[in-house]
C-alpha cells in the first residue's frame, strides 16, 4: 500500500511559519492610550516606522496624513475604554478602513511590556491576516444610539 502523504508532502504543508505571506502589506497597527496613541508601519514604509501621536483632533487628523504617506489602506486598534473612538473616526473618514480588535484577543501573548511592542506586534498580526474586527454599527446607528 502506497503511503499518500510522504514525509516531504508533510514538511511542504506545515511550511515555515517565518514565511506566512503578508495577506494587507499596508497594513498599521495602534495601541490606543488616554493621552497618546503609538502607530506601527511596515519597517520599509518610513525611517521611524513607530510614531508616538497625542490625542486632540489636530495630532489624529497628522496621524492619518503620515499614515497616508506612508502608503498605509488599513489599521488596527485595540479597543481600550472609550479612547478609540475619535481615532477610528478620523481615520474612517480619511478612507482607511478601520479594524477594532478586542484587546484580549491580542493581549494573551507574553513579553510584550510597552506601548511601542504594543503597536508593532498588532501591526504584524494585521499584516498576516490573524485580526478578526468586532461589529461596529453604521455611522447613523452610532449617532442615533448618542
């Protein structure tokens, strides 16, 4: 009897998980805070691939504009409290599609102890494909709901 899978079949299969291809390339990655928000680009996209923006409207409105420049389609944020929503806003209506991802979903994975960790290992995830966002309501449900 003929074995189906050889040893080679398998090794093919199971591949390298250092080689996963990048599902969204242009993708950005922010931990979201109460005073500033740390945003993750892909390392070839700008010479400070990891930026640190404050919270009022004008340093969200300069976050788009850099993540634009930087080739950047989506993002995704965690969501922490009530501090994302005027970035997921802002961003929205810069044309970024927007995913917001539960924070334990990302939070179980150890050694990541800083803002800027943070930022670049939901960068990663996103770039892979590995983020699953939460439902969020149209835009008139939202304000119908405030």
């Amino acid at each position: 009897m003929k074995q189906k899978h050889g040893r080679k079949q398998q090794e093919k299969r199971s591949g390298d998980p250092g080689s996963l291809p990048p599902i969204t390339p242009n993708a950005a990655g922010i931990d979201i805070g109460s005073e500033e928000h740390w945003v993750a680009v892909p390392e070839d996209r700008d010479e400070r691939p990891v930026r640190c923006f404050r919270c009022f409207t004008a340093d969200l409105h300069a976050m788009a504009t850099w993540l634009k420049a930087c080739g950047i389609t989506t993002v995704a944020m965690e969501s922490t409290g009530v501090y994302w929503i005027p970035a997921y806003q802002i961003l929205e209506a810069h044309g970024f599609e927007v995913k917001l991802v539960n924070a334990r979903h990302v939070k179980n994975v150890p050694g990541r102890k800083s803002d800027v960790a943070d930022c670049q290992w939901l960068q990663r995830l996103h770039t892979y494909g590995l983020l699953s966002a939460s439902f969020r309501p149209d835009n008139e449900v939202c304000v119908l709901r405030s």
